[in-house]
C-alpha cells in the first residue's frame, strides 16, 4: 500500500491541510515547533484508535479538548487516499471523531473504493456512532452496485473503529486488508538509552518503536536470516571505524545483551560503552534491513549522534526500504540530509496565524529554477529560501 494524499483537519496545530502526491519516501522540514512530530503522531493516533479504540488514543494524547484544534470544537477528521500495489483499486478511507454525549465517538467512518480511473467510487464500509452497513461479497469486485451485498452491522461502542470490529472476519475481506496495513505501520520513536541494557532472552521478529528490543531483534535477523546480518554487519564495518564483530549473547542470568568487537582490542565492548552513533547506526540498519517491511515507516531526525557523511548513505537505506515495498517518511533539520533528496520528495512545513500549512517544494517556481542552475535544496534550506519555514 502506498498513501498518495491525506487531509487532516481539526488535529492540533493541523486544522486544515492536504499533502498530495506523497512519493514512496518523503522528507518533512520546518522549524522546531512547526509541527514535524505532530504530523507523524496522525499515524501513531490512527493506529492508536484501531488497535485500542478512539478514547483510548485520545485520552494518550490529553484527551479531546487538548487534540483538537485550538479554536474549534471538531470533529477532528482524516482523509486517507491510496492504492493497494501498483496496480491495485484506488481507495478512500474517511474518519471523523468528535463529541458524542460528552464522550469521544467515531461520528463518521468510511472505506471506499473507486472503479477505474474516473469511476464513481463505492462505499464498502458506512459507518456513524456504531453502526452501519458493510458490503459482504466485496471479493467479487466486478459486480453491479445493485449487486453488491450491503451488511447492517452494530459495533459494542461507538468509539471503536469498524475497520477494527469487521477487519476480524474473513468475509470483509478489503476491510481486513486495511486494518493489517494500519496495525503494521511503524512510528519510530527510537531512543538509545532504551536500545543500551540487556533484556530478558526471548524472541522479537521487528524493531520497537523505542528500540528497547534491539539485541533481541538482531538475535533473531542473525539466527534465521545470515544473509540480511552479513550485510548488516559489513555495513557497519565500512561506516564506524574499529567494528569487525557484532553479536547479541545470552548471559549467565538469562539475559540478552548487545557486544562490539573492535579490531585493536581483545575483549568486545558491552553495548553500553560504546558510542551513541553506533549504537544508532546498527539500530537504523536493524530497522532497514528487517525482511519484512513495514507498509509505513515514519522516523524522525535520522540525523541526530551521526557523522554527516553518513547520511548520504542512510538515505540510500531509505530509498531501499522504499523499493521493497515500505513507503517512508522521513523529519530532519539537516542540510546535508536535505541535498541527497529530490525536489518533489521534499516537503515543508509552516506556521501561519498559529496553525500549520504544508508545501511541496516542487510547487515552488524559486525553488525549482535554483535547483536547475545548480543549488543544492540543503544550501537552499540554510538561506530561508523555504518561504514560511524560517522561524524568524
């Protein structure tokens, strides 16, 4: 799946924008404060709502009065536009959550689906406060509308989300598919002093979103997929300068920890000796190199404990991760970071009059001809040429 535009509206400091024709992998820029981990916390709050329910995610986040736009009094809504591979149907996924009796209610809930390219497009989900209707032999795509065969459903609350309550049976076979793609996306949130102590031996397939699991997760990439750790491990090699050896080792307790060999010493270092862009590093690979992609992967500042060079190379890890099939997305305050990605993946963000706006930067005529005669988006970026990035 590959989302190519989202609406939110009345979410914190987004109280109406639009990002269209969003590529495989996106850069977000813009000012401290302007709202880069407000916009990656739209995926965490959807994903939030589906997996626990719309209350629970808002109660996270402060509850209802502190999510929702300064000034407004809702509903907050999203508006999810994209398309199941390459070729797949082109679908529209509608929310809006407000205030229902005091409490928080999914107020709107939609999954459609549109025939062709300019077909009208059909509802396979309509949901409000609850209940709806849900078309049951949606496998059989090609039948009439008259054909298809609407469902009337009740949910036990109407602050769960129906894509959750149906996704669960075989027969909503287009809103399962969708409630996996959202309980799968990934927001990183990733902090080396949680990837640093040893954990409790088990097994974990996939990164956390804090990292907390990282010596358990290259156990496991090592044990059953070598050749994605060799390739992890040679990388490391070339980018940080004395590691030969990476292991995740049992210790005498039960526990799993992290050792680094360098080449001039005998014994490996703990993982807690060890530098923060090390550890960062091989937590970035991890992540990349898992063998099953997340369908979204958001991560913020990729830049931060890490040598400059290294970014041209941990942006071409990126571009990777996006031709196997995960769409990323991507926050930074680097210049460096910024000259190694194209115009048209480049977006920024800016305040005006207290809430935030969101441009493309190939939309930008200035932009686009600087670029042309030879300026790097990086030195663009440094000069405040972003109108309306600047802080000042």
């Amino acid at each position: 799946m590959q989302i190519e535009s989202i609406s939110i509206k009345n979410f914190s400091v987004f109280q109406d924008v639009i990002i269209k024709d969003i590529p495989s992998m996106a850069l977000f820029v813009g000012a401290n404060g302007s709202g880069k981990s407000t916009l990656f916390d739209v995926f965490g709050f959807l994903r939030d709502s589906l997996v626990h329910n719309v209350k629970s995610a808002l109660i996270n986040r402060g509850g209802f009065n502190e999510v929702v736009s300064r000034g407004s009094n809702g509903p907050i809504s999203f508006e999810v536009k994209f398309r199941e591979g390459g070729d797949g149907p082109f679908a529209t996924y509608s929310l809006a959550i407000g205030l229902y009796e005091g409490l928080p209610a999914v107020v709107k809930e939609q999954l459609k689906y549109r025939r062709g390219q300019r077909g009208r497009p059909w509802k396979f989900l309509d949901f409000k406060l609850g209940e709806g209707q849900a078309v049951v032999n949606e496998s059989e795509y090609g039948k009439t509308a008259a054909e298809m065969v609407r469902e009337p459903q009740k949910l036990e609350s109407n602050d769960i989300l129906a894509i959750k309550g149906l996704g669960q049976f075989e027969k909503f076979k287009i809103v399962a598919s969708f409630r996996k793609l959202i309980e799968n996306w990934h927001v990183s949130d990733f902090h080396i002093s949680d990837a640093r102590p040893s954990r409790d031996a088990g097994v974990a397939e996939h990164l956390s979103t804090r990292g907390d699991n990282l010596a358990l997760v290259a156990r496991h990439i090592y044990e059953n997929h070598k050749d994605l750790f060799g390739q992890i491990l040679e990388k490391m090699k070339r980018r940080v300068p004395g590691v030969k050896n990476v292991q995740a080792v049992s210790t005498e307790d039960g526990r799993m920890v992290l050792k680094f060999h360098d080449g001039s010493f005998k014994d490996p270092f703990i993982a807690r000796y060890v530098s923060d862009g090390t550890i960062k590093m091989f937590a970035y690979l991890v992540l990349l190199h898992d063998p099953k992609p997340y369908p979204l992967l958001c991560v913020e500042e990729p830049e931060n404990q890490l040598y400059p060079q290294l970014l041209t190379e941990l942006t071409e890890e990126f571009r990777d991760y996006a031709r196997r099939g995960g769409q990323v997305f991507v926050s930074t305050h680097s210049p460096e970071f910024l000259n190694h990605i194209k115009l048209e993946e480049i977006y920024w963000l800016g305040k005006d009059k207290g809430y935030t706006k969101i441009y493309k930067a190939s939309e930008s005529k200035l932009l686009v001809n600087l670029v042309k005669e030879g300026d790097t988006p990086g030195a663009l970026w440094k000069q405040g040429l972003f109108e309306g990035a600047d802080p000042k």
